[in-house]
C-alpha cells in the first residue's frame, strides 16, 4: 500500500509538501512501510518517463531508494536528499513532458515497431543455451515468438554498438524503440514459460530475465531488485504498479553501451541538494515541534503571494539566518534561528 497524497506531491514535483509529509512518516515511524511502498512506486512512475539524457540520475534515485530501504536505521538526511531528487526529476517532466510508457495504443506501438521485430537473425545451439533460463520448453506454442524477442533485441542491440557515440539522436531513438518495445510486449500479455520465474509466466519476467541473461552491471541489476522487493509472491497488484522500473531499466541498458550521452546532476540542481543536506535536520525538527504543539495533524499553511515559485526555486529561498547574541559582555555561542517563508508553489 503507498500513500496518495505524498505521491501526488513528489509526482508534480512539490518538495515543501513532499518533504512535510515524509517528515510525518518518519516521526510515526510505525508507517514507514508505506512511506518505503510509496519511494517505489514514485520510481516506477519516473520509469514511465525517463529518457537517455536523464538516465544516470534516474540511477541514481533507484539506488538510493534500495539503500534506504534496505537500511535498519531510518536516516533523515538520506530521506529528505532522495525525496529531493525524485522532485527534481518529475519537475523536468513536467517543463519538458515526452510520451510515457503504456499511453500509446497497442496498435499504433505494433506498426511503430515493425522495424524492430523480424527474423533476420538466427540462434544458434550455443545462443538459445545463452538464454536458457528464459527460452520456453521447444513444444510450447510462445517458443518461436520468444526466440523472435530475442533475436530482434540481439539485432537493435548490435545496431546501437556500432552507432558513433556523437549521433546523439539516433542513439536517444534505439532507446526509444528499445523501451516500447518492452512496453508492446508486456502489454500483448504473452505467457511464457521461464525457469527465470517458474510460478509467474507474466511476459516481464521473460524482459527481466533477458536483462540478466546479458548484463550484471549493479545500476541495471538494481531496477529488478527494487521491482521484486517484498514481493516474493508476485503479488499482482505491486507487479501492476512497479512495471515502469522495467521501462526504466530499458533505457539504463541503452545507457550502459553508450554512457556519454547522459548527464548527471547540473550545477543549480546540486546546489538545490546541498542545501537539503544542510536544512534537513532542522526541517525535521521545526515539523516534529508542530506536530506536538497541535492536537490535530495538519498541513502546513501556505502563505499566499503574489510571485509564485515553481517547487525547485522554493528550496533557494530557504535561508538559515544567523542571530549572534547582543549582549557584548557575555561570551555565549551564537544563536541559530532558522526561518522559513511558506509559499505557494505552482508547478
């Protein structure tokens, strides 16, 4: 079970409420199952989206987010830096929308990958032993197409190897045509038979097992990781929502050929990430005081101005002031007064 209200906030890239509503979670830290369901299913939304360009943050937020989860002890600092960079990364989507994975009508996503689906290329003896953990028993009726899956994956593949590293756009579309084409098949909704997984002939095991099959380069590996962490029992439902991590692996083995073409967090971004890293602590604190002083949790109330901000300028206009103590005489430490202006952020 996730929570829909931070969700919603971390999706359209709101970092006040997102932060104030992670605050909440970690001071009832009774709930942080859901806050950690909730981590995962912000990263399959993101994987729905994420391009090239942005592939090596997305790598990023998908390794942090296992880290924590996988943490005994609950670290704000490293919840508030992660709750930042899922904001940042949905912030650009929204300034800068593409089309998201499963949007595309099958139809349309079929003729789209006419080019990409063939039988130009063969296994051989050795190949289909390559894939054994994923190849279907040779009497089973899907056989011919997952050996056709395989093929033309081997096939773009091989295009994208020998595709110069500076003809960016050409690059950038394998991609593309890589991620629906997982898109198409999980949709077709194949069942394959796959010693991969033996209790769940679902089409994304048969992708996942592919992935393995090939590469064992930690950034990729992770995708699955977090995709079947606490689901042991392929649990429908957390299958349904974590399906973008594999779109989202998609394009991180496109990335894992051709590393140069993405880029890691720009400079404002890191600035807006150390600054979280300075503030996190006492944004905590300031949230854990309110919520003792009141007898009704609440949201915080938002001051309305005429200038608004859009979520990631709001994170700049936190400053730390300083007091020092007036009193000359008295050798006393300076006194730390934190201020924060509450604004109305429009995405």
């Amino acid at each position: 079970m996730h929570n829909k209200e931070l969700f919603d906030y971390i999706c359209n890239g709101n970092i006040e409420k997102s932060l104030y509503n992670t605050c909440i979670f970690l001071i009832e830290n009774n709930k942080i199952e859901v806050l950690e369901e909730t981590l995962i299913f912000v990263c399959s939304y993101i994987g729905t989206f994420i391009n090239l360009f942005n592939i090596i943050k997305f790598n990023d937020v998908i390794d942090s987010t296992l880290k924590i989860i996988n943490n005994e002890n609950i670290n704000i600092n490293d919840y508030f830096i992660l709750i930042t960079k899922m904001c940042i990364l949905c912030d650009i989507y929204i300034k800068h929308p593409t089309i998201k994975s499963g949007t595309i009508p099958v139809p349309q996503l079929r003729k789209k990958l006419d080019r990409v689906f063939s039988d130009d290329i063969k296994l051989n003896s050795s190949g289909v032993a390559k894939f054994n953990t994923i190849v279907p028993p040779i009497d089973s009726d899907v056989y011919p197409i997952a050996l056709k899956i395989i093929t033309s994956f081997i096939k773009l593949l091989r295009i994208l190897e020998t595709t110069c590293g500076d003809k960016k756009s050409e690059i950038y579309e394998i991609s593309i045509l890589f991620r629906d084409s997982f898109d198409y098949i999980i949709r077709k909704k194949y069942s394959i038979q796959t010693k991969f997984c033996l209790n769940d002939h679902d089409t994304i095991y048969f992708l996942w097992g592919f992935i393995h099959c090939l590469y064992n380069e930690p950034f990729i590996l992770n995708y699955y990781k977090l995709f079947s962490h606490n689901n042991l029992s392929n649990n429908k439902t957390l299958k349904n929502q974590r399906v973008g991590l594999i779109y989202g692996c998609a394009v991180a083995v496109i990335y894992s050929y051709k590393k140069d073409i993405s880029c890691s967090w720009n400079s404002n971004e890191i600035l807006i990430l150390n600054k979280m890293n300075e503030i996190s602590l006492v944004l905590f604190k300031q949230v854990k005081k309110e919520l003792n002083i009141q007898p009704e949790k609440k949201v915080i109330e938002v001051n309305k101005q005429e200038t608004k901000m859009d979520g990631l300028s709001y994170i700049f206009e936190y400053i730390p002031k300083i007091g020092v103590n007036k009193h000359k005489d008295e050798q006393l430490e300076p006194l730390h007064e934190f201020e924060e202006e509450y604004r109305t952020i429009s995405n």
